[in-house]
C-alpha cells in the first residue's frame, strides 16, 4: 500500500487576514498531484504549513491515517516531507560546495559525534543519490556556480538523502528554459516510479496536464474543487480558479503610435551582449524575445543604465545619451519592471505605501526634507484601486503579499513617478491567469495613453498577442526585427535558435 497524505481543515491567519479556511488535501505516493489557484488563493501558505515553516494553524495532518504533530521543518522532514522553493538560492548556501549542500544536515550531525568527517563518505553518498536523478554534477563544485537548474536538482537530491516520501515543487519551471524543464520532468518521472509522492505547484496549465494525474483548487483561501485531473480541462480549470470565465486574455488595441522615444544600436555589456539593438515609439508596445539565457535581462539592464555598457548610436527624446546609472534613467522618465521583483523591486521588509511612493518621494515631501505621509497614504490607496491590488490596507508588509499583487505594486510605483518608457522584464514570471489578464491590460493602457513600452519576454503566446513590433535576440545580439503581422510562433523560434 502506498504512502497516503491528508491535511483535514487547515486554517491559518495572519494580521488582518485569513489565509485559508478548512482548506483540506490529500496526496498520495507515486503520483504526481498538482496544486492550483490564482496568486493569493493560498497554494503556498497551505505547503508552509506541511513543511512545518507555519506553526500556528488549526486543523491536522495525517500520514496513512494517523495524525502527525508538523510545527516545525525538523517535524516535517522525519515524517518524509521535504519542500523545494522556487527562489532556490535562499535554501542553499553559496560558498559551499554541491556534495556539502546535499549533505548539510548529516554534516551537522558527524560534527556532533565526532571532530573528524568522513569526507569520502559525505562525496561518495552525494555522487551516489545524483546518480539516481540521473546526473553526474561535480560534487566538489561550488553551489554559487551552479545554474538554477542544477540547483533544484541538488535540493532534491538533499530530500533524498534524507529518504523523502512526498517532495513539493513549488513553480519548479518558471526560471528554466525548455531543455531544463523536459529534464524536470524526466527526474519527476523517475522519482514517482521510485514511489515518492510528488504536489506541483504550478500557474503553467500545459505542465499540469503534462505530468500530473490530480489535481487540488483553491480560491480565496478554500477548496473548490479537488479530482483526477482527465475529469476537467484548461478552461474549467481557469475559471474555477477565478470564480469566473476567463474571456479573451490580451486587450483589444488599436494602436496610436507616435514619434520614435528611444533606440540603441551596437549595444554591448563586456560580456553577454554583443551588437543588440531596439526602438520604441510613443504608443507602442515593443516586444524583445528569445530564449532563456539569450540575454534579455541584461539588455534591459543596460539601457536602464543598471550594468556598464556600451553603443554605437542611442537616442532619448532628441538627445543622445545612454542612461550612465538607474537614478539619471528615472530622471529621464524610465521606468524598470525588473524579472527578480523581489530582489530588484521591491523592499519586502516595507509597507505597500513606502513602495508605491519610494520611487517619486520627491512629490510627498515637504521641503525640510520630510515625508507627508497623509497625501503618501491617500495617493497610495489611489494606486491600490485602480491597479486592484489585494491588500488589508496600504500599511500591509509586501512580503506578505501574493505574487501577483507584489507585481502589481512593482508596476504602480512606476505609475505614480509617471514615467514615460515603461520596460517590463519577465513581468508574469509566477503570477496566475487572471493577475497576467490585468497586467495585460494595464500594458494596453499604458500604450494607449501616449507611454512607450518595451516588453521583454520567452514566453512567445505573450509577445505576439501583446506587442505591436518584436525585436529577437540571440547569444546576445539582435538576429531579428518583425511586425506584429510578420510573425509567428515558428519564425520567432527559428531566430531564437540562431536562424539567419
């Protein structure tokens, strides 16, 4: 009989809001059980409480119909349960080396017997447990020099190490390319024939149907529905997850475009780019795609002024210099939605008003130099309404918000500083359907009120339903330039591939 997991109405609060309410889940070994819902429904909280990060929930876990006691991640892990983030990098620890990562917690404990480590040992079991998911990672290799791939990898090969049954993989997809992701999924495959239970985490339908088998809804914190997944498709699914049907999800536009706002030709960083060019008009939404790792980041950083760089030619509004660092850029009425938002945009450890104003503070101070926080706290709550940010109130910490509506904040500080070239890197990197449909159609606002937009995406459905012209990058340079109606699916992967 396989492994059988079950969490009986968990509720769960937090100052000024109840995260889940009776929510109940069951799971089972060897199969793969997916886990939906739009950014706040209360996916990732539900999976804290099982890998013991929560501990002052209501309700029980049962492991083959025996309560269990999960108040802490030790609980968790000596009842099988092991939990892989998506921000990979805050669960390893960078300057050691991938064999002492996967085996941190047996490390610990040898130092407690005894003075001296079997390092043979610690090697040859790591080696042993890569060899399983199928890979041959050096494990004298340094964790920081790993790719993000290679990283997930190596956590789960810590949960086997430490004889995992049910392994949550929490939007495990969402930095890899497509090459990674199909290695994923073979590891994935592998682990459940093993007899481990894996729950997906994921906003991406394709991967669900992929390689689950079940699947478990939330909404608003409750469950509403939970079945084998053949039972259901893409859009009952979405519209379960919203509590309404979907509709079209990209804007309808008729585009106004104006005179040419920005361009850079020869653009090069020293290292990733290398002859990248783009241009953008007031109006417009100008899509830069490619595949992962083609350079897309760093050339939105670049022209932000964020990294060193350098050009053949640039132009801004008559003139003719690139941005030297972010503060000129702003000044200039540029505006970064960066791909890392939680790293790059956003002061977790800060209240929605200290975010949405922190990049035009300017016009909330007094001239002794002092914050007006009454017209901070009323110009904030204008953003809030009109980006439909979800939140107790505008004194809410922002790492205590969903996905989605961190984004949303990110979008509306640049709203309030009213700037006028808006570049969105990765903007729906793990937010649900329905924040991505309000996102779209903030983007189709921003373009119609006169704002240039460049809009930097792999995800190619994105680029062709939102831009007006796509610029290609490949290793780094621009291989391609195409209207809206020149392009396809197919010939943007022919140039992101390095066609000709």
């Amino acid at each position: 009989m396989s492994e059988q997991l079950e969490m009986r109405n968990i509720s769960i609060s937090f100052p000024g809001v109840k995260a889940l309410d009776n929510v109940s889940f069951s799971a089972s070994a060897g199969e793969v059980h997916a886990l939906a819902g739009a950014n706040g429904a209360g996916k990732s909280t539900l999976m804290k409480i099982l890998s013991g990060a929560y501990a002052h929930y209501t309700g029980e876990i049962l492991i083959n119909g025996q309560p269990v006691h999960i108040r802490s991640p030790r609980d968790a892990r000596q009842h099988g349960i092991e939990i892989v983030f998506q921000e990979v990098d805050v669960a390893l620890i960078p300057y050691l080396s991938v064999a002492e990562n996967i085996m941190i917690d047996e490390l610990a404990n040898a130092k407690k017997r005894s003075p001296f480590v079997d390092w043979h040992k610690i090697r040859s079991t790591a080696r042993q447990v890569l060899a399983r998911l199928g890979e041959n990672i050096d494990c004298n290799q340094i964790a920081s020099s790993l790719t993000i791939a290679q990283k997930q990898l190596v956590l789960i090969a810590r949960a086997l190490v430490h004889s995992a049954k049910f392994l949550v993989l929490d939007e495990p997809t969402a930095p890899l390319s497509q090459s990674e992701t199909d290695a994923l999924f073979k590891v994935i495959q592998d682990l459940v024939e093993q007899g481990m239970g894996i729950i997906y985490i994921s906003h991406r339908m394709p991967e669900i149907f992929r390689v689950c088998s079940r699947i478990t809804i939330l909404r608003d914190g409750k469950t509403v529905d939970a079945r084998p997944l053949k039972e259901l498709n893409y859009q009952s699914i979405v519209e379960k997850m919203l509590g309404r049907k979907l509709g079209e999800s990209f804007p309808v536009r008729t585009p106004k475009i104006g005179d040419e706002l920005f361009s850079v030709s020869g653009l090069s960083d020293g290292a990733r780019l290398r002859n990248a060019r783009i241009s953008v008009r007031r109006g417009e939404i100008v899509g830069l795609t490619g595949l992962v790792g083609a350079g897309k980041t760093e050339f939105c950083k670049a022209i932000f002024g964020a990294t060193r760089s350098a050009c053949a030619s640039t132009f801004w509004k008559g003139g003719s210099r690139l941005p030297s660092d972010p503060h000129y850029s702003v000044q200039m009425g540029m505006a970064l939605i960066p791909e890392e938002r939680r790293k790059e945009g956003l002061f977790l450890g800060q209240s929605v008003a200290d975010n949405i104003t922190i990049a035009s503070l300017d016009q909330f101070s007094s001239r002794a130099g002092f914050v007006r926080r009454q017209k901070e706290f009323s110009t904030s709550k204008d953003v809030v309404a009109k980006m439909g940010i979800k939140c107790s109130d505008v004194h809410q910490m922002v790492a205590n918000l969903s996905g989605g509506n961190q984004q949303k904040v990110v979008v509306g500080k640049w709203l309030c500083a009213d700037a006028e070239l808006y570049i969105f890197d990765e903007p729906t990197k793990g937010i649900d359907v329905g924040a991505k449909k309000d996102l779209y159609g903030l983007i189709g606002a921003l373009a119609d009120s006169g704002k240039a937009v460049i809009y930097a995406s792999c995800e190619f459905e994105e680029i062709l339903g939102l831009c007006d012209r796509i610029f290609v990058l490949y290793a780094g340079e621009t291989v391609a330039e195409l209207k809206n109606s020149e392009a396809n699916e197919e010939k943007l992967l022919y140039y992101s591939t390095g066609g000709k």
